[in-house]
C-alpha cells in the first residue's frame, strides 16, 4: 500500500521565507521562517499518513508502533523498534551553529550520564537529547553553501601568518612550528575558550587584518563579514580559516562524519541522517557552547577538500550514493523509464521536480513536485516512471 505523508515545517530563525514556497508550492500564508520539513517517524515532529480516503491522518511513528512488522520486516522490526533515519527538506537563509555530532559510544555515554545527574532535557546546557550519532547527507537542490571538516594544516597556517593576529600568537606559534592533530587541537581548544576582553581583542584583530591583508583571502573574508552582521563577538568569526568552505551544485551531495565540524550557510537540500537530535555546539550561536564536551567529540584530522563531494554509482535510472554508515541508503531515481525497486525496508519518496508515477501491485498514486510518501517494507517491491526526480531514503 502507498501512503502520502503530512509534513511538519518547523520555523527557525535562520530559515527561509520562501524557498520552500516558491520551490515546491507549499503554502506559508504568514511569512514564517520555513527552515525544515521533516519526513519521518521522529515523535517529536513525526509525518502524518492517510490510512483512507474517509480517515484523518494518523502519526506514522504511531502507524508503526502498532504494526511494526508490515513497516519494517520480519527481519529487523525487532531490533530497530522505527524509522532509523530521518529525511528533511532544508532551507538555510541565515547560517546555522557551527557543530559536531557525537558517535554512538559518545552519545550513548552522554546520554546515560546527564540523565543520571538528572539534567532537564530543555536546560540549556544538556548536550546529549538521546543515545544515538547523527550521520548526514546533504543533497543540493538548489546552489549549497556550507563549511564541512577541517581544512589541510598547511592552509591554515599559511592564513594565520597572512592575517598575523597579534593577540592570539601565544597559542597559534605552536601549532604553526609543529602542526599536527594534537597541537591544533591544542590551538582550536584555546581559541574557542576565549572569553571577555581576549575574545574580543582577538576578534578585533581578525577583523581589521582582513580588511589590511585580506585580499588573498577574499571568500574567506567576505564570509567573515557575513557571519559578523549576525554574530559580532562570537568565536565563530575565526571558523572560514579552520573550515572547508564548499558551495554545492545542483545534484551534487557531500557526507557529514560525526566528530566532524560543519555549518550550512545558505541554500536549499534533502537532508537525510540519522535519528537523532544530538548536537555539540562550536559558535555562530547564541546557544550553549560546552567547549570541554565538543573537543573531546571532535576529531582534529584535516578532510581533503577533493575529498568532500560524494560520487554515485548510476544503475538504470538511480544514482546510488556510497553512504558509509547502517542507519539509512540514499538515491536520486530518475525514471525517465519505467524502473522497478526491490524493497528491503521502510522508504520515503520525495519528489523534487515534475511528477512521477509509482505503483504497488495495481495501486497506481502521482507524486508530484513537493509531495512525499512512505512504503512499507512489506509491499517487497514497486515501479515508478515519469518525467521527475524522487529523493529515495531507505537502509
């Protein structure tokens, strides 16, 4: 059987007002900031499903609770209980807070030990909201900016001797005469740690080189500029130089590691990870920064920038893309002809242009731009064809 989802938006500041209007005709009547569209069971915000024509819409995280063997197999409904993944629409106008996502032993051990010291799950300083890791794929709908993983050592070095930043020389020239993961952890963890009029001379400094020195580092600083207008006094300023800054293309997708630093910028994507709601904080937030807790769920080894954008493997009409983690597979299908799927789980189907045909045995059901649905695992196959583009998660 085939079932249309009902998708919650969630507003935040940062999102947009009308990406996700314009794009896919989803109606926001009071210009709200439309910064996610969840797809999935999560409880917090799960989809809704239309078990019939005369029913109302009943959560899917309910649906499945109630019937997990036809939602997730005889195999695996044991051991995973739910949806293991969670696939969103994101629209960034504003960026978001530089962050790091725990591993699973970290969110496991996190988690155990704040609730053992009964930390509310709404205070402001609990890091760990479960006991899960939250692995990322971000595929670029529209042009993607955001920063993913720790620059090459060398390149940051050869901008900090650029900028020359007088006050923070005491914990920079040890990393620069001997750089390597320790040392720049050593100099990364200094940094954030900053506070009162150190922070603020140090972010002084940065400012006015930029302006001096900067020209070979323009991107760099007209970044730090954008992030200024937002945050002026937070740490983050420094982030362009330690980060990998990467503008997506159209249909192109890069991974999001745990123990790895990132930020979206701008754009518009499909996001899949993970269910988790697990985040460590760096800067570019006016929220909690445990600094102690982010560094020791950070790994201080610098990514390749060559290395970022994923490659799919393309089979008959999909592109496959290599995720490294169990928790959820990623496809883009384009069935310009008919393509059959053998299914193994629980899917969602996003479409992200035009419209396609999907069916079920003799059920046949449109998804057109904008739309989404969910099948069980237990319908074991389905054929789609049309002129669209569907975003595929499944595990």
């Amino acid at each position: 059987m085939i079932y249309t989802l009902k998708n919650p938006i969630k507003n935040f500041p940062w999102g947009s007002r009308t990406a996700i209007c314009d794009y896919f005709g989803i109606d926001n009547p009071n210009s709200d900031h439309q910064a996610e569209l969840w797809m999935g069971a999560h409880p917090l915000a799960s989809s809704g499903i239309f078990v019939d024509d005369d029913d109302d819409d009943v959560r899917l995280c309910d649906a499945i609770a109630q019937n997990p063997e036809y939602w997730l197999g005889k195999q695996i409904q044991a051991s995973r209980g739910s949806l293991p993944f969670l696939m969103k629409i994101l629209a960034a106008e504003e960026p978001l807070s530089i962050q790091v996502h725990p591993s699973k032993s970290a969110a496991e051990l996190g988690f155990a030990l704040e609730n053992k010291k009964a930390i509310p799950f709404d205070a402001a300083n609990r890091n760990y909201k479960d006991d899960n890791h939250k692995p990322e794929l971000v595929y670029a709908i529209t042009p993607y900016l955001a920063m993913n993983g720790f620059r090459e050592f060398k390149q940051i070095v050869t901008f900090f001797d650029t900028l020359n930043i007088i006050s923070i020389e005491e914990i920079y020239v040890p990393f620069k005469e001997n750089p390597g993961s320790s040392s720049f952890k050593d100099f990364f963890s200094a940094l954030l740690a900053l506070t009162g009029e150190k922070k603020d001379q140090a972010i002084s400094e940065l400012i006015s080189s930029l302006k001096v020195n900067g020209s070979e580092l323009s991107d760099e600083a007209e970044l730090v500029e954008r992030f200024k207008q937002l945050y002026p006094r937070d740490i983050g300023l420094f982030s362009p130089l330690f980060l990998n800054v990467i503008e997506l293309k159209p249909g192109e997708a890069m991974f999001l590691y745990a123990e790895t630093p990132h930020a979206y910028i701008h754009g518009l994507g499909v996001e899949v990870m993970a269910n988790s709601d697990n985040v460590l904080r760096a800067g570019l937030t006016p929220k909690h920064v445990d600094v102690e807790e982010l560094v020791n769920n950070t790994k201080f080894e610098p990514i390749p920038f060559s290395e970022l954008i994923m490659k799919p493997e393309t089979i008959g009409g999909r592109e496959v893309y290599p995720i490294p983690v169990e928790d959820f597979k990623f496809d883009v299908l384009t069935p310009s002809e008919r393509i059959d799927v053998n299914v193994s789980s629980a899917e969602i189907l996003f479409c992200m242009s035009d419209c396609v045909t999907v069916t079920v045995d003799t059920e046949n059901r449109l998804i057109t731009k904008g739309e989404s649905m969910a099948l069980p695992a237990s319908i074991e196959q389905y054929s789609i064809f049309g002129e669209g583009k569907l975003a595929r998660a499944y595990y």
